[in-house]
C-alpha cells in the first residue's frame, strides 16, 4: 500500500504518547460506554485444558514494555511511517467489534486463589478492577503484539527471534489469566496478520 509519508523524526517520542491516547479512548472509552448486552465468549475444550496461572499476570502486563520496546528499537522511518497508519486501524477496528459486538468472559468462575503472594494478587485485583471484562474479541493483546513483533522482521530480522518468543509468552498469558479465552486469540491474531499485511 502506497502512504502518504506523516512520519516525522523529530516527533518519535511524541508518537507514543498519541498512539496511547488512542488506545484511552477506543478501549477503555468502548468498554465504559456500551449500549448493547455482552455475549459470553465461547469456551472451547482447549479452554477447559489451559490451566489458571495467576503469576502469569506479570508477563500479561509486559506487553506495554514489548510494544514500547519494540517501537524505540525500529529505527527505519519507513517501517515507522507505515505504523503511523498501522496502529490506529488495529485499535479502532478492534474497538469496533468490542462496542457492535461486545463480548464478557465470567471472572467468578477463576476467583484469584489464597496461594497467590501477595504482590501478584494486589496486581491481579488492581487489574481487574481497572479493567472491565469485556474487550474480549479479538484480544487486542495479541493484536499488537503480532504488530509489533513485525516491525522486527520487517527491518530487524536478527532481534526477531527474541521478540517472538516474548511475543509468544504474553500471546499465551492471555489465556493462563483467564482475560481471554481461545477463540479471543485466534481473533486477535488474525486482526494482527491483517493489518500488518494491508500496512506492510
């Protein structure tokens, strides 16, 4: 796809901050204001095998770090232009879905256990009672994090071993904390290969 080139140098540590905005207002914005019923997200059996990890928490919330990380690694202003465009589609696509076609997996079936130190149950509540448990097809987590796992085996191929497989953790965490059930991340994984194919 021919694009228009938006991307400025000057103005890389600017993008974040616009690209976080975007998130604030498509995500958490959609989940707060939802005018149609949530429909409970399928369990497949797969579901029913993958255990319940709390302490999987931590990887989960390391996607912040991955997709900032992997932004301030790609240094090519073509890779960055084509994110300009990239990163918005991804979020208001999703964000479309979340609010026509809004999805909830039941958190009170997956009660965060007595085992759990202290630190990861504190993060786990903190979590769950920032974030609502809707937004669940496609999982935006693993959306971005196909994303910009690309943006290194679109321009640095040697980094992108590491990245997929950090990539693949927090893919998987998804499902071990119970945010997000199996056909979340088959969604989300399409919405990712999609947009990365259209934009790259």
């Amino acid at each position: 796809m021919n694009l228009p080139d938006l991307y400025d140098p000057s103005f890389k540590y600017f993008y974040p901050l616009a690209g976080t905005l975007i998130w604030t207002i498509f995500y958490l914005g959609v989940e707060r204001s939802l005018i149609f019923t949530p429909q409970k997200v399928p369990q497949l059996v797969i579901d029913q095998f993958i255990p319940f990890q709390p302490w999987t928490i931590w990887i989960y919330q390391a996607t912040g770090p991955f997709v900032l990380l992997a932004y301030i690694l790609t240094t090519e202003p073509s890779t960055l232009n084509s994110l300009l465009f990239a990163f918005p589609a991804l979020v208001i696509s999703s964000a479309f879905f979340f609010f026509f076609f809004p999805t909830t997996i039941p958190r009170d079936i997956y009660p965060i256990p007595e085992s759990a130190d202290r630190w990861t149950k504190w993060n786990f509540e903190k979590l769950r009672a920032v974030d609502k448990p809707v937004n669940c097809v496609p999982s935006m987590h693993v959306s971005l994090t196909i994303l910009f796992a690309g943006l290194f085996y679109e321009s640095k191929q040697h980094y992108f071993p590491y990245f997929a497989v950090f990539g693949l953790a927090i893919i998987i965490s998804t499902t071990t904390t119970k945010q997000h059930y199996f056909i979340d991340v088959i969604a989300g994984a399409i919405v990712g290969i999609l947009v990365y194919a259209l934009f790259f």
